[in-house]
C-alpha cells in the first residue's frame, strides 16, 4: 500500500512533528479538538463526440484543511499552499471558533493507517499513459455507433483520479489512505423519422484500467446507452397518478438512498430537523426490508479504508427487517450524541467540512422470482432505471426520475414510457413493500451523491422490488 | 501589468516554446467566508482563500488542457509538460481554435462588480446579521420550532485571462449572501411528522443591498408555515402558476435549450427552431452581460470575447442562440460572448443576466384569476429532458380555489412539455427580481398535468 504519510513527508516536507505543531495551533483558543486532512489530488478526463476525442485535461490540486470543534461549533479553514507558515495560518483562523486558553493537546501521534487495502491496482490510473484511455473511448464510441444505423450521436468521458489522503487529530490517530476511482460513460442519441431520444450508461469504480479490459468493457457500456436510446423511440407518455411500481434491480437502489438513506445521518437526527428523527426501534418498512450502508466493499465507487477523519469504514445495519435501527455517524455527530462511529464522515475535498454520508446503500435480497414480481402487477409501471433524485429531509418527500420505464399490463413488460418523476413519502414507502427479489444487483459505479454543495462518490443497489402505491408523474 | 498577468504570459509564452500554436491561461484567485448560526448560537464558521491556474494550449487542430494549484517553478513547469503531453493524443478538430481576433475585447467602463464592503467585512457583522435573521423567523409564528440555520457568504475573486493573441484581462468581484432554513413543527413534542422546512435569501455583490435581515428571516419562516398540513390532491389537468423560484428554474431550462453546444449536437428540443414562434407571444426573453452590479455581468467571457445584450427570444420568436466560438464555427454563426469556463477544459456555454421580461399583471392577480389550479412554490428533482423538453418535476406549494390560495400541496408532480408550456403562457407577472444570474417573474401556464392521488 502507498503510505501517505510517506508522500506528504517526501513531496513536501510534512514532518509528524509538524502536525502536532498545527494541531497545537489549532487548540491554541482552547478548542475540544482538531484535525487536519491533507490531500493530493491527480486528476485526468477525456471526452469524445462526434468520434473526436476533442479535449483531455490533466491536473492536480493539493492542500490542507483545518478544524476545530468546541462543542457544536466548527471552525474552518485551508491553505492549497502546504507551508507551515500558511498552515499555521490556516490553523489559528480555524481556532477563533472557540475563544480562551488551550485546553486540550494533541497526544503522541501514531500511524494507525490500516493493514487492509480495499482497492489495490496494478497501476495508478493517473499514471497510466493517455493512449490506452483514449482507445478505451474510441472502442466505446465505435460499439455504440454499430450498435444501430439510428444513433447519431454519441458522447463518451473517461475520468481518473488519485488521492493520497492524510488525516491527522488530536485524539492522537494518523490515518492515511490512497485512493483512485476511475468512471467511463457514454451517452446516446437515437433518431428516426424526426423524433429524437436519449440512453445514457457507464461505469467504473476504485479500480485501474484493467476494470475495463475484463468484464466491464467499454463496448459493454455503450450498447447499454445505444440500447436505451433506441428502446425509448417508441416510448409513450407516462401514466400518471398513484399505481403499483416494480423497480428493477441494480440502479434503482436510489430509491433507498433518496427516501432513507440522507434521513438517516446523524447530523439531520440530532438536530431533529429529519422526518426520521427520535424513531429508531419503530417500524419504516415491511418485513421484507433489510437496508445497509457498506464502505467496505472491494473496489466499489463509494467504498474506502477510512472515511476522511481517519475512522474505518463499516457495513451498518440501518433498517432490519423494517425497524429502524441506526444513523450513519460523523465525528462531530457522535460526540455530541455519544454514539459509536461508522465511518461515514466525508467531504468532497480540503477545502470542505466534513458531514456524516453514505458509502455503499443497499437492500439485502428477499426470495421472491423477478418474473414472479411483475407477473404480479396487473397495471402499473416498470422503473429499470433512473436518471436522478433528491429529498426533502424535513418533510421526507422524495423524487426520483425514471429514465427508462415499462407499462406493466396484466402481468407483462409492454410499451416503455417516457421520462417520468417518481414522488413518495421517505418514512412510509418502505413499508409498502410487499415483494423482494432474490436479484441484489449493486449500480455499475456511476452515483455522485451532492449534500450542501459537496459531491462524493456513492454506491446504490437494490433487487428487483415491488412498491405498492406510489405516485407517478407523467401526462398520460 | 500585474504579477499574475506576468505569470500567465510567461505560461504561454513557455507553452509556445515547446510546440504549442495557440494556448490561453486562466488564474482565479479567491477568499471565501461562512458563518451558520442555528437556533441562536454560532454553529460553523469558515475561512480560506486559494488560487488556481488553467492552461489549454493547441497544436494545429489538436486541443488539450491542464490546471494546477502549484504556483512554484516546478509546478508551473509541470503544468505546460501537462497540456503540451495530451495535446500530442487528441484528435484534430477542425472547429478548434481560439475566437476570431475581431471578436476580442472587453468593456472598460466600471461595472461596479467589486465592494469593498464586501471585501473588507467584518466577520463579526456577518454573524450578528445572520443571527437576526433567524431570530426574526423564530418570532414569525410560534410554529417556528426548530432550524437548519442561517447562513452569512462572504466572497471576493479576481478572475484573469490571457492568450497568445494578445488579449490580456482581468477583474475582480465580490458577492454575499444571506439565507435562512426554517423549520415549522405542527406539535410540540417528540413528533416528526408533518414538519416543514423552508428557506428565503437575499443575495448582491455588495453588502449594502442585501435585504434587511428581519425581512429575509420573516419571508422565510411565511413560506416554512403555510407548508404545515400540506396534502396530496387528485391527478388532473388544472392550470398552473409558478413563483419566482420555480419559474426560474423553468427559465433555466430553456437557458439550457438555447446553449450552443446543445443545439449543434441536436441534443435540445430548439435545435433548428430559430425564427420559429416558440413561446406565447408576451414572451421576451433577454440574457444581459452589462447588467451594471449583476451576477452575470462580466466586461469579457472565458475566451475573451466583449460581452453584450441578446435578445434570445422577442414576443414568442426564437432570436438567437447563446454561443461561444465553437458552438458559432459548428454553427455557422458569430459567437455572443457566452463562453464559460472553469479552470481547465474546453470552453461551454453559460448565460449572463439571464431573464424573461416582466408583464404587468402583479402575483395576486394572477392567482385571482384562477378558478381551480396549482401554486407551484418547490421543485423537486432533475426532471427535464432536453432531447424532447419533457418535464417532470416533484412539486409542493398551494392549491388554488375560486382565486384564493386555500391548502397547501405535497407530493405531487407536475407534467408537461417544455414547448407547450412556453407556448402555453397565458399571464407574467411584474414581479422580476434579481437574486442571482437567472430570474424570471411569477408564471401562469394554461394547462398542465398534477399526479397526486
């Protein structure tokens, strides 16, 4: 494993006695407790279309975020310039949160990066070569293209990036961690006789390019998107109203994300401002429902060793058999509510607050047959996949929309339909469950969850699932 | 000549050196400060500054670009190895290159963009503001329990772009902003059914046009309470009316539509629709890069290229495209001065003052005129296809009886087609309000489809 602390030290002269310098800068105002997070960022992107690879953009950014808690309040503050004058700087500002004399310094550090490496590659991405990049988008480019005469246009991105991490803080704890997370996508056009539809598809993960050279190759990607696109020509409008949903499995999973997942981190909870808050050990779904948030899945897009305060990442029940059994923890949440940590505090970069979100989110298997599921539905609607969601916490209502979508008529996949928002009610949906597959699919590795303007990479997944009231908002 | 500017000739003229026919460069520097207080206390505040620089370099035909927050020898050098290393792999485009060198230049009169009230805040200030805002939203109405905060933002930037064909500028801006989340609790205990939360801001490049806070936290915690109780209704075909923060969105939609690169790729419902009736004929729809003190006001795009006013839709006809040089070449126009850029990449699209002019008819009378039909005062969701400008959103706000607002409304959708909408608009209000780059006056569509029950 690349250690991290060795990279910061090598490149740029981080020495351990230097954090507990700025640890120490930081709890100068008497603070409860600081951290530090240093990271390094490699970045690489590549976009196609009209089969010409016409940008590709390398780059890198570093820096280091200070923070300090003093009781509710967090202080802030970062420098993209690791000297210790700036970081110093940094800290002192980050310290004014709290106001009198120190009283908390940082213990002895110790390197308390973990043994275990749940994305080793070969090669880092970033430092692979362009030309193999960009012959994984000219293939992908290609596929989608013979795919059928009727796509005309096509647009594929490749992106990598490697993390080195460092996160330091005053409980004594050094943990570092190297990250890469690579994504292809490919999106579609199809035209016939004036009407114009759209498919979209990719994939990736934290894993190096050899992810694309096996079972997930680009071409595999781009007959999805051409695949989608076509399907949707003959699509009709969506039927609208409340009516029985099958969600398939895989991607749909956002489902879970959406309608549970963000109600249930701590911060929302403790500030009781979630339609979830005071409701542990109560019932918010069916039987059928077992929901976990897993960090620790190897290569997967929203897994990682440490979350990024150093804490281990962990698989975390939050609903068993339709009680509600936990919150997804962050430092700040589980001081203040003496709770155990899950390792599910993140931030998008140094130049961010940490805040308590999801890894992996899933819903374990049940036994019922896919095929059984929608031969029971005699009017209703297939939801195969879907471009997006959101929620209000406080009210717990929830959207998704679907970008590829069946009519279920009498026990039958027939006429797709086309785009259409799904609404429901986050702490009620669940318990209209009343059919699970035997299907857990997780996504392909493309989900980017966004929470007060921060993005992280996040993972969903879900088997095929039957809803039985839910409101779909088409025109039909 | 700044030290920056220096900076970036030296860039270019290092890029030159090693191969490159044509390169800009980009330096954005920054500081930025939050202050969240909730339920009275201070609960985060935040404070940095950074620069970045962006470099794209050409070699004939072939384009590629790289950005860095390395200002050392070493990293400035890495940066150019960088752009030049990837523009050797990509293909050639015969469309790429730099905009034209006519249509280089930038406005030089002041556009009052930068404050020092702004810049030389005092945090302390901020935080007070902040603070009353909540308050105020507190004493609105008892219901008024709970919060997810209010937030003061503080920005000062200072943009640059130079390029290898002589242009050369540069300016600074400030922004802040106030908002407030509220959070409304029907019962007083232990229940979390049936709360609300929403939210009201006010937003300008200098601190001394903010709204007061009292008058941003009561707006607030107004919109939070009359959500209590909300209710689904049956599906139906009703006419609509959309507020100022949804029609907006709604306006940011045909923004998208209009965007060159959308259009070249066929990819929007507008491709090949100019000079064509698309919308009511009461609708005009302007995007003004010269707004003096507005969000998108800018004396050059990110290429370069003056900005100006364009008529993009005039009484329901589609005027003009948004274009940056490329989108203009692909299409065989001239560019708008709608370039947009971040650090690194190739150039897109991206509106200025962006806005649909108002009418005359005030909110109330709008909704007065409603027999039975939907308030829209939230969307939810990202439920607009370009391709075909079908929407559907998830929706919240109040029914409307005999021309009153009677309940609210909650999980429900709104449906339609983005071109029956705009086609199908039969009343604007008079209320244009600049709170950001984008706005559009309240908005009544004739008909469209709500799913509720």
């Amino acid at each position: 494993m690349h250690s991290a602390s060795a990279f910061f030290e090598q490149r740029y002269g981080v020495t351990p006695s230097d954090l507990e310098k700025y640890l120490a800068a930081a709890l100068s105002a008497g603070g409860e407790y600081a951290d530090l997070y240093f990271e390094h960022r490699a970045t690489t992107s590549i976009s196609l279309e009209e089969s010409l690879v016409k940008g590709a953009t390398q780059g890198v950014s570093v820096g280091c975020g200070v923070r300090v808690l003093s009781g509710e309040r967090t202080g802030y503050a970062y420098s993209d310039d690791l000297s210790s004058e700036k970081i110093l700087r940094a800290a002192r500002i980050a310290a004014q949160i709290s106001s009198g004399p120190a009283r908390v310094s940082a213990v002895g550090l110790a390197d308390r990066s973990l043994p275990r490496n749940l994305y080793p590659v070969v090669q880092a991405p970033t430092d692979v070569e362009l030309a193999p990049k960009l012959e994984l988008v000219f293939r992908a480019d290609r596929a989608a293209r013979a795919y059928d005469a009727r796509i005309c246009q096509v647009r594929v991105g490749y992106m990598d990036e490697v993390r080195y991490v460092l996160n330091a803080s005053s409980e004594g704890v050094v943990a570092g961690d190297y990250q890469p997370l690579t994504l292809l996508h490919v999106f579609c056009l199809a035209q016939d006789h004036g009407q114009r539809q759209r498919g979209f598809s990719g994939g990736g993960g934290r894993v190096d390019l050899q992810f694309f050279l096996g079972d997930k190759p680009p071409e595999h990607f781009a007959r999805e998107a051409a695949r989608q696109a076509i399907a949707q020509l003959s699509a009709v409008e969506a039927p609208a109203g409340e009516m029985e949903v099958v969600l398939g499995p895989g991607w749909p999973g956002i489902l879970l994300h959406e309608a549970v997942g963000h109600g249930l981190e701590s911060d929302f909870n403790r500030k009781k401002t979630s339609a979830f808050s005071g409701r542990i050990g109560q019932r918010v779904a069916s039987e059928l429902c077992t929901v976990v948030d897993d960090g620790t899945i190897p290569h997967r897009r929203g897994s990682l060793n440490v979350d990024d305060e150093g804490t281990p990442t962990a698989q975390t029940v939050l609903i068993e058999k339709g009680i509600l059994k936990g919150y997804l923890q962050d430092k700040l949440s589980a001081r203040l509510t003496k709770a155990a940590l899950t390792g599910n505090g993140r931030r998008e970069s140094y130049a961010h607050i940490p805040m308590p979100r999801m890894t992996n989110t899933y819903l374990l298997a049940g036994d019922s047959d896919p095929q059984d599921i929608i031969r029971s539905v005699k009017k209703g609607l297939y939801a195969g996949n879907f471009s997006g969601g959101q929620v209000d916490i406080t009210s717990g209502k929830f959207v998704f929309t679907a970008s590829e979508a069946f009519l279920i008529e009498d026990g039958k996949l027939t006429r797709p339909v086309r785009n259409a928002t799904l609404i429901g009610d986050g702490p009620t949906v669940l318990r209209h469950v009343s059919m699970v597959g035997n299907d857990l699919a997780l996504d392909e590795g493309i989900g980017t969850c966004g929470k007060d303007g921060q993005s992280v990479p996040v993972g969903v997944g879900i088997p095929t699932v039957k809803v039985d009231r839910l409101t779909v908002g088409g025109t039909g | 000549m700044t030290d920056l500017q220096q900076l970036a000739q030296d860039v270019i003229a290092s890029a030159l050196k090693s191969g490159a026919t044509a390169a800009d460069c980009t330096i954005r520097e920054g500081s930025e400060f939050h202050a969240t207080v909730r339920c009275g206390e201070l609960e985060q505040l935040k404070e940095a500054g950074s620069k970045a620089i962006g470099l794209r370099v050409f070699c004939g035909q072939r384009v590629a670009s790289a950005y860095s927050s390395d200002f050392t020898a070493a990293g400035v050098a890495q940066l150019v190895a960088s752009a030049l290393a990837a523009a050797r792999v990509t293909s050639e485009d015969p469309m790429a290159g730099l905009p034209p060198p006519e249509e280089a230049g930038q406005i030089t009169e002041d556009l009052e963009l930068f404050h020092e009230d702004v810049a030389q805040r005092d945090p302390a200030a901020l935080i007070a503001a902040a603070r009353r805002a909540e308050r105020a939203a507190f004493e609105f109405d008892p219901r008024i329990r709970n919060s997810e905060g209010s937030t003061f933002s503080a920005s000062a930037g200072r943009k640059l772009l130079v390029n290898s064909q002589g242009f050369c500028g540069e300016y600074r801006r400030t922004s802040c902003s106030l908002s407030v989340t509220p959070i409304a609790v029907p019962a007083e205990e232990g229940n979390a059914a049936g709360m609300q939360q929403d939210y009201w801001y006010t937003a300008s490049r200098r601190l001394a046009a903010l709204e007061p806070p009292e008058q941003v936290g009561r707006k607030a915690a107004e919109r939070a309470v009359r959500r209590l109780g909300a209710r689904k209704v049956p599906t139906a075909r009703v006419p609509v009316v959309f507020d100022q923060r949804t029609a907006g969105q709604v306006l940011g939609s045909l923004l998208e539509a209009v965007s060159g690169d959308a259009v070249y790729r066929k990819a929007s419902f507008l491709a090949g629709k100019l000079g064509q009736t698309i919308a009511a004929p009461s609708v005009t729809v302007v995007d003004d890069g010269t707004l003096r003190g507005g969000f998108g006001t800018v004396p050059f795009d990110d290429e370069g290229v003056r900005t100006r006013r364009t008529v993009v839709v005039e009484n329901g006809v589609l005027q003009s495209y948004l274009l940056n040089s490329y989108t203009a070449r692909k299409l065989g126009m001239k560019t708008t001065g709608n370039a947009s850029r971040g650090l690194a990449g190739n150039p897109g699209v991206g509106a200025h003052n962006f806005f649909l002019q108002p009418g005359s008819a005030r909110p109330e009378e709008i909704i007065r005129s409603v027999k039975n039909g939907f308030y829209v005062t939230d969307f939810m969701g990202h439920g607009v296809n370009l391709v075909t400008g079908d929407l559907s959103y998830g929706a919240a706000g109040l029914w409307i009886a005999n021309g009153e607002l009677a309940y609210p409304v909650e999980e429900v959708t709104v449906a339609g087609n983005l071109l029956e909408m705009f086609q199908g608009i039969a009343a604007i209000g008079s209320d244009l309000e600049f709170r950001g780059w984008l706005a559009c006056p309240t908005l009544l569509i004739a008909e469209m489809t709500v799913a509720g029950t």
